[in-house]
C-alpha cells in the first residue's frame, strides 16, 4: 500500500488524526483518547493488519508540558510500516495500555515507565525494568538531575 493510501485509510479509521508531514513513512498523531480503540483497529482491519509493534518510547517535550508516546507499526502481512503519535500531559503522565493487543508492549511500556515515568492504565505488570526499585526519578526526562552528573561548562 503507498503512504498516500495508507494515510487515508489510517485517518478513514479516526477522523481526528492529524497527518505528519514530516515523517518519512506514514505517521498520523491521534488524540489519547483514542488511543486504544484507533490500534485495535489498525491491527484488526484486514488491509491494515497492523501485528507488529516494532518500538515504543516516548519524547519529553518541556516546553509544552507533555510526553509524546510513539509507536512504530508493522505488518507482517501487507510490509507496511506506519507511526502513531499521541500526547499526554506531563503532569498526569498516564495513558491507556496497547499490551492487550502486542504483548511485545508490556515490556516497551515498562521501559517508558522506568525511563519516563509514564504510566500506563490497564498494564498487567508495570514496574522498572532496567533500574533498580529505588532508583529515584525517570532518567530521560529533560528535567532530571542527581548528584553525579556533570554540568555544561
């Protein structure tokens, strides 16, 4: 399927998709709302038969507040790839579980978790994967800081 059809049938399935232009394969942004409902059905639609979920993560937007979490699609029936984006605000940090449908996703979202501090409703198992349990704070934030870190000269 070509990226022009692609994103049609993407934006068929949740009208409040917005397309991004920049990316280099199709890639739409999704309100979190619909975050759940909209990846059923990408991975249920027969022509989209999205069955992959390739990577998870997220980007700490300081400026505006917000976590954008994104997640790189695949069929491994049709070879398409696309990414879907959705924001959350940093505050609440919370959106709706995927591992329902990629099991793939329990361990992704315990990463973003672990490095972000987004948690996610729903998820069976939701606890550091990487750093120890007390570790204080999330790593990849942009607003992180321990006493071992080096400053900018």
């Amino acid at each position: 399927m070509e990226r022009s059809d692609l994103l049609q049938a993407l934006q068929a399935l949740e009208p409040s998709a917005v397309v991004l232009e920049k990316a280099d394969r199709a890639a739409v942004s999704i309100p979190p709302a619909c975050l759940v409902s909209f990846m059923t059905k990408v991975s249920q639609t027969p022509a989209l038969s999205f069955d992959f979920l390739l990577a998870h993560t997220a980007v700490h937007r300081t400026v505006e507040k917000k976590f954008e979490l994104l997640y790189q699609l695949f069929s491994t029936r049709h070879s398409h790839y696309c990414l879907i984006s959705t924001e959350i605000d940093e505050a609440t940090a919370l959106i709706h579980s995927v591992s329902a449908l990629w099991r793939i996703a329990e361990w992704q979202e315990r990463e973003v978790y672990d490095m972000f501090g987004v948690r996610y409703e729903g998820h069976p198992d939701l606890r550091r994967i990487l750093l120890d349990d007390d570790w204080k704070g999330f790593p990849l934030r942009k607003d992180y800081k321990d006493d071992f870190m080096l400053e900018r000269a």
